[in-house]
C-alpha cells in the first residue's frame, strides 16, 4: 500500500513539474512569440486601444494616430502620404510595420526602457496608455525636392539620400516608385492584403526602399572615389601621378577589351599618358583599372571598410551592407576599380563616402532620428548624439579629395550640378548592370557643397532609366537632381 501511494506521489510531483514548467516556458520563454503571433487577436486589439505616438518632421506629424471609431480604437493616418512613405514606412493591422513605424515601435507604443517613468505615471494616475513622439532629422524642404526632381525622370526607378557630413543627421531619403502607407492603415483587411498583394507582384517594387536596402546596385564610376583614396592615402601616389592612355586595354590575362565611355583616350592626356586628376574628373575607366592592379585588393578593400562598406548599419532601420569582392583574379580587380565586376552599393553608402570627405576625412554613423519625446509633457526622453564611425581618411587626403571633386563640377563630367555662388564638388557615374532587360545601366550622381551659413550637405543620386542612354547622361539626369536637393538644403 504504501509502495503503491509513494508512486502516486512521485507521479503528481512530476506532472507538477511539468505543469510548472510548460506555464513557465509560456509566461517568459515564449511570451515575445505569442504576443507577436499575428493570429493572436487580443494582442492586435491591445496593439490599437493605445494612441501611438507621431512621426514628426519640423514639427508637424507625417504619421499620427486619429480615433477609428471601430473597434481598434485607433488608426494611423499619413497626411502627407508617399512623400516620407519611405521614412515613416506603414503601421498596419494585417501586414505589420515597416521603416520608422516598425525601427521604433517600443517608443511609439511608449514600452521602451527609456519611457519607464512615464509608464508608472499613467499607471498610477491611470491616463489612457499612449506612446512617445519621434522627431526625424529629415530637412521636409530637402525631402520634397528630391521626391519631386526623382519622380520628373519619367519611368524610371532609383533613389536619393541627403546627409549632413558634421553630424550624420539624414536629411533626405527617398525612394521612386514609391506608396500611399494609408492604404495599409486601414481596417479593411481585405483591401490591405489586396494592396499588398498588388505591390509584391508590381514589377518596380514600390515597396522597396532602395536607397538602404534591396538589390543593391553597381556603383560604375562613383566607387572611383574609393579608389582614388586608396591611392593617395597609400603615399605612392599623388593627382600628378600618371597612367598609360590607350583607347583600349585588354583586361590582364583575357583578350576580353574595356574602353573610357566615349571610346577614346581620356581627356587631358599629355602624350600616352593622363594624370590622375584627369582621370577622375574625366571619368576614365582605362587608367582606374591600371590603379586598381598597381593597388592591389586589400589596399581598395581597406579603404571601401574604412568608409562604411561590410557594415550593416541601424539608422534606426536597417540597412543592408554594401560589398566589395574578395579574392578577385587581376581582371576582376580591373573591373571593380571602375565600380563593375560584383561591387554592390547603397545610395546611402555612396553619401556616406562623399560625406566623410566633406567633413575632413571622419566619418559619421548616419542618423534619422532626432529626438524622443513624452506626448504628454513634451519633455525630451532621448536624443541620439552624432557618433563617429572613425577616421576614413586623413584630412590631407580629405583635402585632396574636396578639391578633385571641385574640379569635376567645374572642369568635369559634373558640370551640370554647378551652382551659382557656391563651391560644389561632385562625381558622376555610369555603371553597367550585369541583367537582361530595358534597365542596362545606373546612372549616379554624388556631391557636397557648403552654405554661406556653415550648413553641409552631401548628396547621392541614383536613376535607373528604362531605355539606353547616352554616354553623358549621368551629368544631364542624376546631376541635375544633385543639384536641387543640395539647393534645397542650403536655402531651407
């Protein structure tokens, strides 16, 4: 008998434990993954009874939440619709977050650590829970005009970012094609999966925020910068220094020809041979493949991390890593000094690189927020410092680099992002994408520029036009676009 009870025992002991530890795995272990389980309904009821706190640029909300009068209580709304969609990205019932919405939720929804005193205070005077205030970096002149000078290049797909060089703050970001986020903040389920649906399947992506993320694209010309500090940073080189000319050159070890884009030898050249300077502003393939063999990988591959390139980047959302290739054979290494072969960009890495030039050589963690803050009080909960990543380059090389980039707007293949009065470097660039189709090439504009008051600015532009185009085409499309965002920045 007793034998017989002290099984008993030990078999409700035991189904104690495990009841006590399945509770224990719900309540703690997968306590994050039910309430995210988008089938979990009270969550999502729970997610919408709360007023979500705005996305503000300057001030005035671009997402903000306004009573639903259905059962959720609340809806996001998008004054402005697709100009900062891909900012603010969308808060929606059926197909989650995305962009702000989605980086800094836990302060919109007011459960970041940083809002603990707030959340006792609504719980002891019991105010209806509601979530901070996030103030962007965002320049809404700035944001404008790119948005606008993108969507004037009819057909095609590509993206604008705008950085200040002194403090990383991001001043525009944009995206074309683009969307209206209201359609996801509707309650009507099937007409959000429907939008969704129609979106995923639309050949131009519009969902894709391509200036930190998506496929990434073939730098062309544009990555010549990297290159260019790779050798003057070496020491064995200046932009006195010489390469040989010809109209064309086999690439090492292959019979396979590259050539400059007008099928010559580069502008400025004195007998067979040009100079650095000219090679740059001039924009000549031929001599970068000779400096990109003469530098060797790991020189250019040093120089591409020390300008953010292998970092995956929060700013808050993420950003996708741009690449520069390993173990290339001296073809390929040809290629990528020219920014073809298999080196993939970022619009944002190609401002982050003109950026730290402009701010002499440090480079600075690019940032979109900037400032948290309590709805009800309108006290200042967080606000990011600009953070430096590091020295990219010296200031000597730095230096050097500002007034190379100087000369291409003003002798050079960026002429068309001149402005009037002030002193604006640039680079153009044209690169080939490896895909079949009616998209062959990049076209990429990246520059800097200083106002009379002090305030910085740098710009990358890139246009993926429908048709082939011309060899120029980079000065008269993204140039010009360069320009206005720039513009845009120093008369705000």
């Amino acid at each position: 008998m007793n034998r017989e009870l002290s099984r008993v025992s030990l078999l409700l002991v035991c189904m104690f434990v495990a009841l006590f530890g399945s509770s224990s795995i719900i309540q703690w272990a997968q306590a994050d993954a039910l309430r995210d389980d988008p089938r979990n309904s009270r969550t999502i009821l729970a997610s919408f009874a709360a007023e979500r706190g705005a996305i503000l640029v300057d001030g005035v909300p671009v997402a903000q939440s306004v009573e639903s009068g259905d059962q959720y209580e609340w809806q996001r709304q998008y004054p402005q619709g697709a100009l900062y969609a891909p900012v603010t990205g969308y808060y929606s019932l059926d197909q989650g977050n995305s962009g702000i919405e989605g980086a800094m939720n836990d302060e919109l929804t007011g459960q970041a650590s940083s809002q603990f005193f707030q959340q006792v205070e609504q719980l002891i005077t019991g105010q209806d829970p509601s979530g901070s205030s996030v103030e962007l970096t965002i320049d809404p002149v700035a944001q404008q005009a790119a948005t606008d000078a993108l969507a004037g290049v009819s057909g095609a797909t590509g993206a604008a970012v705008a950085i200040d060089p002194a403090t990383g703050d991001i001043l525009a970001l944009t995206t074309t094609p683009t969307y209206d986020p209201n359609v996801f903040a509707s309650h009507d389920t099937q007409s959000v999966i429907a939008a969704y649906q129609q979106m995923i399947a639309d050949p131009t992506q519009p969902l894709q925020n391509r200036a930190i993320g998506g496929d990434l694209y073939f730098p062309g010309s544009v990555f010549k910068l990297v290159v260019t500090a790779a050798a003057i940073e070496s020491g064995d080189y200046t932009p006195d220094s010489t390469f040989g000319n010809p109209a064309e050159l086999n690439l090492t070890g292959t019979s396979t020809p590259i050539y400059n884009s007008t099928r010559q030898e580069c502008r400025g050249g004195e007998g067979d041979q040009v100079s650095l300077t000219n090679a740059l502003i001039y924009s000549c393939n031929i001599p970068f493949a000779e400096l990109g063999e003469q530098l060797g990988e790991d020189a250019i591959a040093e120089q591409a991390a020390a300008f953010g390139y292998g970092q995956a980047l929060q700013i808050p959302q993420s950003v996708t890593a741009s690449t520069y290739p390993e173990d290339m054979e001296p073809s390929e290494l040809q290629l990528s000094s020219f920014g073809q072969y298999d080196v993939r960009v970022t619009p944002l890495q190609v401002a982050m690189t003109t950026a730290a030039i402009a701010n002499d050589g440090e480079l600075m963690q690019p940032q979109l927020v900037d400032e948290v803050i309590d709805t009800e009080s309108l006290d200042v909960i967080a606000e990011p410092a600009p953070q430096s990543m590091g020295q990219a380059v010296s200031e000597s090389t730095a230096q050097t680099m500002q007034d190379l980039m100087v000369q291409g707007v003003e002798q050079g293949l960026a002429s068309n992002a001149a402005i009037p009065g002030v002193t604006v470097g640039g680079k153009t660039g044209t690169a080939e994408n490896d895909e079949s189709g009616d998209r062959p090439f990049n076209l990429w504009f990246t520059g800097f520029a200083e106002g009379a008051d002090g305030q910085q600015v740098a710009v990358a532009v890139v246009v993926v036009p429908e048709q082939n185009i011309a060899a120029d085409t980079s000065n008269e499309v993204a140039a010009p676009i360069g320009r206005a965002i720039i513009e845009a920045v120093l008369n705000s």
